[in-house]
C-alpha cells in the first residue's frame, strides 16, 4: 500500500495484486491492534536496532528515515503520538486509522487494485516481463515483492514471496521466527502471568558469553519467558545452539547493598516465614520457587536464615538462570527471520541482482529488527527505495 502511495504520486501506472480480501489485514494486528508505525529517532539509532544486516539497509534507512515517515502519515490524515521507548502510534491508539491513511494516500486512477493471487513471475532475457496469476497473465516491466514473511499465516503470511523468489534463481535464507516467545522447561510455569519490570536479562551461549543484555520487561508464561526483552533476545539466537537467559532481579543494587537489605529484612521480620519475610523484596508468586532453588524452608524463621543460605538466596536473586530450549514456532513470531538474501539484491535500489526489474521490500529481504517501530521502518524504506529506482528507470513506467 505505501508502495502502491509512493508509485502513483510519481505518475506510475500501479497494478495492486493482493490475496485477501481487503488490504492491511496484517499491518491491522500490530502493536496490538495499536500500529506502533515507526520509532521517534534517528537513522542511525534505528540501525542500531536492526541486529541482522543492518549495513545493507544504510542506504534506504537514511532516505527514508522515521521523520519522513511521521510526516507521511500525519500528512494523510493520522495524527500521530509518542510513547516510551520512543514508540510512535496513532493519536486513536487504532490501526485502522494508518490503514485508512494508507488508502488516502494511494487512491489515484492511475491505481487499479485486483484480488488474486499471485503463482510465479515471467521473465524474458534476465528481465521481468509479466506474473502469472490464479485468474491469468498479467505483462509488467517491473515487480515489487511486498508479501511479508510467515508469521501470523492466518493474515496471508504464508511464504508466498520465498517461493517466487527462489523461482527465478533467487537464495532463501531458511525463514525462522524472530520476535518471538522463549522456550524453558524450567520453573517458569510456577511463575505463570507474573510480569517483571526494571529487570536485566542477559542471554549467555554455550560458553557462558553473554549475546545480548537488556533492561526491561519479562513475563513468565505456562512455557518459559515472554514480554519484550524475551523477544528481542530471541533475534540474538542461532539455530542449534544452546542458551541460557541469566536474570538480575535487583539490577540497581550490587551484591553488598542487597546483602545489607537482606539483614534489615530478615531483622525486621525476624519471626516471621521466610515466605512471609521476603514480601517487600519479591513477588507473591516467585518467592516460592525461589526458597525452593536455595533449599529453604518456607515455614524456617527469618532469624533462623544461616550465613550460607542467605548467600544462595543472594545469588538466584543477581543470576536467577533459566535454561532456553528453544523458542515457539514461526507463527507466534511477530516477524521473520530469513528471507531473500540480502547478498543478491542492490542496497540502494532494492533491485535483484539476478533478475532485471524485480524489487524487493520489507519482511521477505533478509532483515529484522527489535521490536519498537524498527521492522515498519524497514518495510516504509525499503519501499520507497524501490519505488524510487523504479521510477528512474527511461521504460514504460508500470509497477506491480
């Protein structure tokens, strides 16, 4: 659709082939139904947030950055507002209003919009010269691949891009889930619902190296860990190896001030439980699973605590360790990893390297990013990129 917007307003002829029934069915889910459309920062800092590739998309992040993106919409009709974390959502708080400013944007007559679905692109002497479609063979000079990836099937992310692309030569870098849930068969499930703020997590490899650390937000799931540092850490992850996510519940106190706050604790709760003693530092729900990794009683008198068990206690509290096997499946991610490699395709122009007058743009190139706005950003860039390029080009100026 942003696409579609930016190839009208250079007076391209744009035919629009869209599988479901109406348009931005996925865009309507994100952000819980809220459409967090971009992040309020620089260039350079929404690099920072793209952990896979973020060089190639350098060119296309810094002619589009998220202030032109702010001013598109705003332009179209959607106010928009800035929340923590630098997250940009409309001032309705509702999707729908993105999508209808997207509709505004790209209503033109020289914009025919078509319900199909698209089976294989034609080519003629290394070029683009049509796509074949479930209701026929439509003849075009150029293509832009905008299908997403394949999370959240149910919206029409079904990999339909992957295969067209490796249809015509193209490499696929094998689609896994980013963004998404941690597995843990550990004590999680005796924490389910429980959310944690001002945390730090640390995801750690194999060799105990951490590869990636974050402040924030957790949530403990019948499965293992959720909430957004669960799911960044999730970018940071490769196939097959192992990891462990390391918690610092009590990140703003180092290990002598914590011990200092466990004496007046246990001082002034003296004959109370430890279950009962603990309430003012932990939540209701973990302090059981915490007694129970240190080997405590829950009835044990505060005062009764020895030396060494106090010290067990102040070691889950800085490395509460949970054991990763794995993360959910590929359509619980909110976006994918993989995708066409990034190695075959222009960085400016977002143009195949292989195919003449094929682009790219989006969750179907071999990016991705943290959540926060990052990976629409990437989607409006890389669009308009290709859009761009496209536009450029002395042929018959029709895109799909």
């Amino acid at each position: 659709m942003f696409a579609a917007a930016q190839a009208v307003r250079q007076g391209m002829r744009v035919l629009l082939l869209e599988k479901n029934e109406r348009l931005g069915k996925k865009l309507a889910i994100t952000g819980k139904g809220r459409c967090n459309v971009t992040n309020n920062c620089t260039a350079e800092e929404v690099l920072k947030n793209i952990p896979r590739n973020p060089r190639f998309l350098y060119s296309a992040i810094y002619g589009f950055p998220p202030e032109r993106t702010m001013a598109f919409f705003e332009e179209n009709g959607c106010p928009l507002k800035t929340e923590r974390g630098n997250r940009v959502f409309p001032v309705s708080d509702r999707s729908a209003d993105v999508i209808a400013a997207l509709e505004r944007a790209m209503k033109s007559p020289l914009l025919e919009r078509r319900l199909d679905t698209v089976t294989g692109l034609i080519t003629q002497e290394g070029r683009i010269a049509g796509v074949k479609t479930q209701k026929g063979i439509v003849s075009c000079k150029s293509v832009l691949l905008c299908t997403g990836g394949a999370s959240y099937p149910l919206t029409g992310s079904t990999g339909d891009g992957y295969l067209l692309a490796k249809a015509v030569g193209h490499t696929v870098i094998e689609p896994t889930g980013s963004l998404v849930p941690l597995v843990s068969e550990s004590d999680c499930a005796d924490m389910q619902g429980l959310s944690l703020r001002n945390t730090e997590l640390k995801l750690l490899d194999a060799k105990g190296r951490i590869a990636f650390k974050e402040f924030g937000e957790l949530l403990f799931t019948h499965f293992g860990l959720s909430g957004p540092m669960a799911l960044s850490a999730s970018a940071h992850m490769r196939e097959g190896e192992k990891y462990t996510v390391s918690l610092d519940l009590k990140p703003a106190l180092d290990e002598a001030k914590l011990d200092a706050r466990f004496l007046r604790d246990f001082e002034k709760y003296a004959n109370r439980s430890m279950e009962n003693a603990l309430a003012d530092l932990y939540p209701h729900s973990m302090i059981p699973v915490l007694l129970k990794r240190c080997g405590i009683d829950p009835a044990m008198q505060a005062n009764a605590l020895t030396k060494q068990l106090r010290r067990a206690l102040l070691e889950q509290t800085k490395r509460f360790l949970l054991p990763i096997s794995g993360t959910r499946p590929v359509e619980e991610a909110i976006i994918t990893r993989g995708g066409v490699d990034v190695k075959q395709i222009d960085p400016k122009t977002m143009q195949s390297k292989l195919v003449g007058g094929l682009y790219f743009a989006g969750e179907i190139i071999d990016c991705d990013a943290y959540t926060g706005g990052f990976n629409l950003q990437i989607a409006w860039a890389t669009a308009y990129a290709a859009i761009n390029a496209i536009a450029e080009t002395k042929f018959d100026k029709s895109v799909l």
